[in-house]
C-alpha cells in the first residue's frame, strides 16, 4: 500500500519541479500606420542550445499587436525572435536573464529604391602585404543611415543585370578570400559586375548607423597596385589609410593628413569629404614590397611551408572608427535548386567543424570563436526559416 501512495505522488511533485517562464511582446509599426494589422503577421520563437535547434512555435498577435510565449528557461537557451513583414524579416534575441523583458518588434513598410540609403562614411584600409607570396589585404568599412522609415528590400524579381535595387559595393579586379560582415541578419553574398551585392533587408536606422566589413586579398607582381573605384552611392567622408611598412598610398583627390604612429607602425592618413554618387576615386599603393631572391627561389623550389599572418594591428586601431557589434558573418550559401537545405546545413556544420578544429589548435581566439558560433546559429535559424521549419514567407 505504501508503494502504491509513493507512486501516485512521485508525478505530482516532478511537475511541481519545472519552471515556466513566458516571454511577451508586441509587434508595432515603425511609424504607426493606421493600415498597419498586426494580427496579419506572425510571430515565430526559434530555442537554440549551442547548435542544436528546438522546434519552432509561431503565434498570430492579438489585434494590438501583443504576444506571448511560454518557455522553459535555460542558461544554456538562446532565444530568437522573428518577424516577416512584406519580405523583411525583423528580430530580437534573449538569453535566458532577459526573459522578463518586454519584446518590441517594429517593421516598415518597404522599398525597392537604393536612395534611401546614404553612406555617411567610407574607408579603405591596407592591413598589410606578405612578399615572399606577392599579396596585400584590404579592409572597408562603410557606416550606412536609412532614415526614410522604409526598409530597403531588394527586388529578386528584376532580370536587370544592373540589380538597381541592390546594396552593392565595388571590388578592385581579381579580388578573393572575401569575407563580409554585418550588423544586419539575413540575405545573401551576391556576385555582381564589378563587386558583390548583399540581399539582406536595411532597416531604417533612426539616428544609429548600420556597419558593414568586407575583407579580401588582391595579388601583386608589381611595386604599384590601383585600388580605384566608383563610389556608386558616395560617402560624406571617405579616408585611405595605409601602413609606411607596407607602402606609400596615393589618391589625387584626398588630403593627405600626413603619418602617425600606432603601437609602433607609422600610419599614412588621407581623407576627403562629399564623394558625390557614381564618383570614380582613384587610389593607388605603390613602394610594395618585393619577394627576396630567397624568397623567388623558395618558390621556385616549391620550397618549406610558411605560414604568415598579415598585419592586423590596424584592424583594430586604425582610421578612428568605432565598427563594433560586427557580429554576423555569411555562413549560411545561398539557396537554390542546386543548392538544397541538406547540403546548405551540411556546409554549415562543416563550417562548425572547421572553427572548432582552429580553436582547439590554437590558431583561432576566444572572442572570435565565440562570433563565429554565433554567427553559425543565426544561419541555423535563418535556414529553418527559409525551409518553411518557422515561418511560410521568403526573405
């Protein structure tokens, strides 16, 4: 009989046990508009434990815009919040201390038109050059504003090779090893004439710039190397900034600001302000450095494997921009029939696999491993949702 009692209760106090946590939020317009219905979107909560992805749950909001879900917390929970509005995806992540917290998401109305964006900064920084294999590294950095209150939604539709509707940016000829990064979630890396294109949504800004970071590598055979191109969107400010170690930059229509020296290297400074849209800057590096004859004959030999890191002190000091919250990182390929989503989620554990591999080996830091898997379970949400796993709309 006493067992019996022991069994019956033994349920009860494992329920009593678990805790529930409800997480609420509201869905409102960003500029309140009157035929803004709330109840036709929907919500959707993707639960990520490191790489492994719960179920989704979507909710429709009341009239008013309020939501809510009910979850069971863990420290070790990330919890993505999404939204799909007129083909832009907007969101809000929580760890499992924020849950208290009221979640407000606002959507726009959207645009095709690129002018509502305005680069209100442009820079191209040399990090540094590598001799004995003849190439350089290149930064950009580009500080964006969307003050229109519409989010700027490419149109995939158009055949136009121009890709009008396009965020682009220019590449010189021959560029490789590109690596972009954002502060924006969603869209594809697009190759386009003359540079690559980017899918993601822009969001009005409302006073805080977007930031976008692309790295790439260019190869040399010469002392000079130009590095023009056409500023199709313009900038109110525009700076060149290269190591003296490296070479000596040259750009006819900035100022030079002269040298300064950071953590030991000496920096060349030029700057120049209100690039008009479609104007062609011209900017060169010449003095590179040249492969020794050691060097040649390394490779002519096919001689010992060196590995070399490129100067990265400028990275971080450099042009006296602020670019944090760089956060996310293209991982997630680009979705096509010949592109299915077991092979896209195939590559992103691939990638998973890599960056676990380089931190254990030691050749990869703390704070950039912790980006990158970051970075890698916003892919895993963004492919559950482009799967139709979360929501039904298409970025």
């Amino acid at each position: 009989m006493v067992a019996v009692i022991i069994i019956a209760i033994t349920p009860v106090a494992t329920a009593q046990d678990l805790t529930f946590s409800t997480i609420t939020g509201r869905v409102v317009h960003g500029l309140e508009a009157e035929s803004f219905d709330p109840s036709n979107v929907v919500v959707t909560l993707n639960v990520l434990e490191g790489i492994t992805a719960f179920d989704p749950v979507s909710v429709a909001p009341a009239a008013n815009g309020s939501f809510e879900f009910t979850v069971t917390p863990s420290s070790n929970h990330v919890y993505f919040i999404g939204v799909q509005y007129q083909g832009a995806r907007y969101s809000e992540t929580l760890t499992s201390t924020e849950l208290q917290d009221e979640v407000v998401i606002q959507v726009y109305d959207t645009t095709h038109d690129t002018s509502v964006l305005q680069f209100t900064s442009y820079s191209v920084i040399v990090a540094g050059a590598v001799s004995s294999e003849g190439w350089i590294e290149i930064i950009e950095r580009a500080s964006v504003l969307n003050e229109s209150g519409l989010t700027l939604v490419p149109d995939s539709s158009s055949e136009s090779p121009a890709m009008l509707s396009f965020l682009r940016f220019a590449l010189p000829p021959n560029a490789y090893n590109l690596d972009v990064r954002s502060n924006l979630v969603g869209g594809d890396i697009i190759t386009v004439d003359r540079g690559f294109g980017l899918t993601t949504p822009v969001v009005p800004t409302n006073g805080e710039p977007h930031l976008f970071e692309f790295v790439y590598r260019l190869n040399y055979k010469e002392p000079t190397l130009d590095l023009s191109r056409t500023m199709r969107f313009g900038a109110e400010s525009f700076r060149y900034v290269a190591p003296a170690d490296t070479g000596s930059p040259i750009a006819p229509q900035l100022d030079d600001l002269g040298a300064t020296e950071l953590n030991g290297r000496f920096l060349r400074l030029l700057e120049v302000a209100d690039i008009k849209p479609g104007q062609l800057v011209e900017l060169s590096i010449t003095n590179l450095p040249m492969p020794s004859a050691l060097d040649r004959l390394r490779a002519s030999a096919n001689g010992w494997d060196v590995q070399y890191i490129a100067p990265a002190v400028v990275i971080a000091t450099l042009v006296l921009i602020a670019f944090f919250n760089l956060r996310r990182r293209q991982v997630l390929p680009k979705l096509s029939p010949s592109n299915d989503a077991t092979s896209v989620h195939e590559a992103i554990l691939t990638r998973l696999t890599d960056i676990e591999s380089r931190y254990r080996a030691g050749s990869l830091s703390k704070r950039r491993y912790d980006a990158y898997r970051d970075q890698i379970k916003e892919a895993l949400v963004d492919l559950r949702i482009r799967t139709g796993s979360g929501d039904s709309s298409a970025e």
